[in-house]
C-alpha cells in the first residue's frame, strides 16, 4: 500500500507538483487568509511552522498501510504556487481508497483552479491502483460541493459525527 507516491500532474493551466518542505514559505504566503479556516478548522500557520508541518507529511504516514500524497498547485502561466490537493490512501474491503482534500488561497479563488486541480488528481487516482474516491464536504460549503461534483463525486448522504458529508466516485 505505502507503494502509492505524488508524481507531478500536468493539467491545461496547472502543474500539481509533489509537496516539498520548502514550498513552506511561498505556501504561508498563499494560505494566509482566515477565511480559508471557516470549513477546515485551524487558523494560517507561520512558514515556520508550516515548514515543520510539511516535514512531517513528506516524512510519510506512520502507518505503513497508508501514504499520503500531497501537491502544491502552480499555475504555469503566472509562475506561482495557489493551493494544495492531497489524497490519503489506504485499504478498505472493495480495494484502496482515496481520501482527497483541496485548498486555493483566497486571491486565486473564483478562477476553476480548484475544479481543474481536483480533476487532474482524480484522473491521475484512476490511473493507479485506487478502486474509490472520497471526500468530506460540510454541508455548507457550496464552493467545495461544486468542486467534488465536477470531480466526479456524488454525495451520499452520509454524515460524519462532525458534520461532513461523505462524497464519493468509484473508479471501478
Ligand atoms: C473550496 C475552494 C478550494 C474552491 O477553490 P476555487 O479555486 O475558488 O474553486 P473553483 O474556482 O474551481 O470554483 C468551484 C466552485 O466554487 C464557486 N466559488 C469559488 N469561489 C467562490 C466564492 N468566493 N464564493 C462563492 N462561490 C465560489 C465557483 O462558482 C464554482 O462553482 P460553479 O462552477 O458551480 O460556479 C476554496 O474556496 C478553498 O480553498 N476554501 C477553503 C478550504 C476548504 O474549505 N477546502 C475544502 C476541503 S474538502
């Protein structure tokens, strides 16, 4: 299972390139609004603490089982980093599952960034092994809703103890 590793994925306008911990510093920059908090939680990280952050999410999942995959967005055309995606991945009865989750900091929203990069990545899941796509959306969050659903993503209804909902898309 900890086989699965973030390769970069080339979309029309963006390149998702794996995670690194010096994307700290630009990624404080891009992740500074508060706003970008009313549905996730937490509050904007120092690059300092952002850069210890993402030591631990490229140093890997502990649990062998499971691998975390995470990418900053660049948008090609003007040179800068504008978010993130991540997909965890792990076992489950009908084969692996992928968890995805995404970010586009505030001045780049409103552009289909975040649609574009979810599409990319879910493309890219069906060329793995990954039998299932999921994401955790509140109920809320039309934004987000609009993204999984132009992923592919259905709601099933089901919702979580905090309040999200299950999405999901099998890749078959
Ligand atoms: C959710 C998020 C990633 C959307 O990013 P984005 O790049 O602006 O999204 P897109 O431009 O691809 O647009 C997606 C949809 O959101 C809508 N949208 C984008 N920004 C919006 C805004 N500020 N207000 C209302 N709707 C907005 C778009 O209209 C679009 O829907 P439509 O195609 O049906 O019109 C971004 O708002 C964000 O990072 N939010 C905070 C983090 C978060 O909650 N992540 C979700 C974890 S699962």
């Amino acid at each position: 299972m900890s086989d699965f590793v973030a390769r970069a994925i080339a979309t029309e306008r963006l390149d998702l390139l794996p995670l690194h911990v010096e994307h700290a510093d630009d990624m404080a920059a891009v992740l500074s609004d508060p706003a970008l908090h009313t549905f996730i939680g937490g509050t904007p990280e120092t690059s300092r603490s952002l850069r210890s952050r993402y030591e631990r999410m490229t140093a890997g999942s502990p649990d062998p089982a499971v691998s975390w995959l995470n990418w900053v967005i660049r948008l090609r055309g003007e040179a800068c980093l504008t978010g993130t995606v991540q997909a965890t991945i792990g076992p489950s009865a009908q084969g692996p599952v992928a968890e995805i989750a995404w970010v586009v900091g505030t001045p780049w929203q409103g552009r289909g960034i975040a649609k574009e990069a979810a599409g990319g990545l879910v493309d890219w899941l069906g060329r793995q092994p990954v039998r299932t796509v999921v994401a955790h959306i509140h109920p809320g969050h039309r934004a987000s809703a609009a993204v999984a659903s132009a992923a592919g993503l259905t709601s099933t209804g089901e919702e979580r103890e905090d309040g999200e909902i299950r999405w999901r898309r099998n890749l078959g």
